[in-house]
C-alpha cells in the first residue's frame, strides 16, 4: 500500500509533457514577438528580431535583414547600400515561432517533450525534423510555454541559439517592412579580390589590441621567424568558422617551424571574438576593434575568411581569399615550411 500512495502521489505532482502543437496554438494566438537572441555555438552572433505574422526583421551586428511574403532586403548600414531579393522559399522564422509564417514548413515532432536545462532556464526539450530534413531540438519554458531556442544539427555541425527578453506585445508589420533612408542607395556588386593586397608588395602594417587587450605588433612578433599566416574573419561568417578548429590544430605546427598565426577580425564586438575563439580554442593572438578594422583596411578585406601569407622580411607571399587548406599549404611551401598530413 505505501508504494502504492507513493506512486499515486508522484502521478499528482509530475506535469503532464506539453505537445508542440499546443507550443504552436500559443504561439499562433500571438501578434508580435521581440527578442534578443544570440548563436552560442559553434560561434558567437548577437541578433534582435522583431516578428509578426507574415513578417521578420532581424539586426545582425553588421547588418540587417527584413523579411516578407514578397521579397526579402538586406541593409548593410556601414555603406549604406540594400540588396532586394525574393522572399524565402522555406520558413524562415526562428525556431518556435514558425506559426508566424503563413505559408507553412513547420517542425515535425519525432519525440515527446522532456524535461531540460537549456542555459540556466527550466524547459521542454522538443525532438522534432525540420523541413529541411535536419534535426532540432527545440526548447520552450515551462512556465510559459514561450520558445526559448533550439540546437539545430546540420552539415556537421551543433548550432544552438538561445533567445531572451521575450516581449509578445503585438507589432504592427509596418515597422517591419523596409523604407530605405535617404541616403541609401543599391548594392553593386564588387569583385572581393579587386583591393585586397598582392603577392609580391609589401605587409601593411599589423597592430592592435589583441582579445587580452594588449597591444599585438606584427612587426614586432616576427623578428627572428620565418614568416605569419594572418587569418582574417568574423563570428557570422560560416567558412571562417569552419576553418578556425584547422587553423587551431595546425598552429602549434607552425610555431615549431618558425611561422606566426594571427587572427584579425575587424567585424565582431571583442565579446563575441571573445567568445568564438574560446569555443574553438584558438591558441593564437586575435586582433579585434578599431585596430582591426583598420588593418582589414589595409589589407583590402572586403569577404571573408581571407588568408594572407607573409615572409620574415615583410612580402606578401601569397594570399587566399577563401577556406582553402590545399592554397595555405602551397603558401606555406613558399616559406619552406611543409605541414603533416
């Protein structure tokens, strides 16, 4: 009888698991919803979205993009240019909050709800399929059933995003829809290797603060080396951080043989730099803020990731404006360093 009352008991006070279709009817009966929400792995991007039913506008720390039914803009506020596209084939909204697209491609569920810790917040964890094929969990409170991010596995990779400061007052969608300022004016399309620097001229100068904040100085760090690798790249940027964990294994390699590796990311808060390069363990310094945008600058950087090579005494030996192991390699052959397999 008493383990008989204990389980009864337990019966009582265990919450019944939620569906994602009740997630989605909360969700559907909504008529806005502003968030902050940040990628905490495999790198660190900071975004505001705003959304409401048939609309998404979202503020990326170098740009921004509005979404609609019809077309979707992307701003870039730094040249002040926008680019109009068409409007997104699938759904594009933020996991949990599918509902807000009309046109459908919702998460299939493929699993039921259990509980989880998702940050320092008690939730529901959601195994579900996206439209797309890949897998997502999607997290909601359990308090109130609000979306609180998901962990997407795709092309190889866990990205999680995690959302905060929920407001669900409703918005109205046209403080959503785009309305160029005045100055703005349409992308025109740049060939990204047009500026950048050559092989055979000289370095432009390398300096600033690195993520410790001291003062970096390649100039400096190269006396008494055979040459650097300087890496340039930024957190949104899914080449660039794909390559980071190759550029994390083989530095170690390359200081025993006499070669410098230096991140320069001119894009990214320091905090978010901060961020990736722990997640990755980059063992090399990274230069970050006024002083990288200024080398970026320098070098022409205009797309990234972009690998430049250069020897002790200050030529650019070669350059790579891509995620290229086989031309790194090559490079690093014109300083005779050769890596392992």
């Amino acid at each position: 009888m008493p383990a008989l009352l204990v389980a009864c008991s337990l019966a009582l006070f265990t919450p019944k698991s939620p569906t994602l279709d009740e997630v989605y009817r909360k969700v559907e009966r909504l008529r806005g919803a502003s968030l902050s929400a940040e990628v905490v792995r495999p790198m660190s991007v900071l975004m505001q979205a705003r959304l409401a039913p048939g609309f998404m506008r979202v503020k990326y720390p170098t740009s921004e993009q509005f979404v609609s039914l019809t077309e979707t803009v992307t701003w870039l506020p730094d040249t002040r240019e926008f680019v109009r596209g068409k409007a997104p084939e699938s759904n594009p909204m933020l996991g949990g909050f599918e509902p807000f697209w009309p046109n459908g491609g919702r998460l299939t569920p493929t699993g039921d709800a259990t509980r989880a810790k998702f940050g320092d917040r008690d939730c529901w964890a959601f195994p579900a399929k996206a439209p797309q094929g890949h897998e997502v969990t999607l997290y909601v409170g359990t308090e109130d059933l609000l979306p609180a991010g998901t962990i997407a596995k795709a092309g190889g990779q866990e990205f999680e995003c995690r959302y905060s400061r929920i407001d669900t007052r409703p918005i109205s969608p046209t403080v959503l829809k785009f309305s160029p300022p005045r100055d703005a004016r349409p992308y025109v399309p740049r060939d990204p290797r047009s500026g950048l620097v050559q092989p055979g001229g000289a370095t432009p100068e390398v300096e600033g603060a690195d993520l410790s904040g001291r003062t970096y100085r390649l100039r400096d760090a190269l006396k008494g080396k055979r040459g650097a690798l300087i890496n340039f790249w930024f957190s949104a940027c899914v080449p660039c951080v794909k390559e980071l964990p190759w550029l994390a294994r083989i530095s170690p390699m390359l200081a025993e043989r006499g070669v410098l590796v230096v991140g320069v990311n001119p894009v990214d808060p320091a905090t978010a730099a901060r961020k990736t390069a722990t997640l990755h363990k980059l063992p090399y310094p990274v230069l970050t803020g006024p002083g990288a945008k200024l080398v970026g600058k320098r070098f022409g950087v205009q797309a990234y990731p972009v690998s430049v090579i250069v020897d002790a005494d200050g030529k650019v030996v070669e350059v790579i404006p891509a995620y290229d192991e086989g031309a790194i390699r090559t490079g690093l052959g014109k300083l005779g360093v050769t890596l392992d397999p």
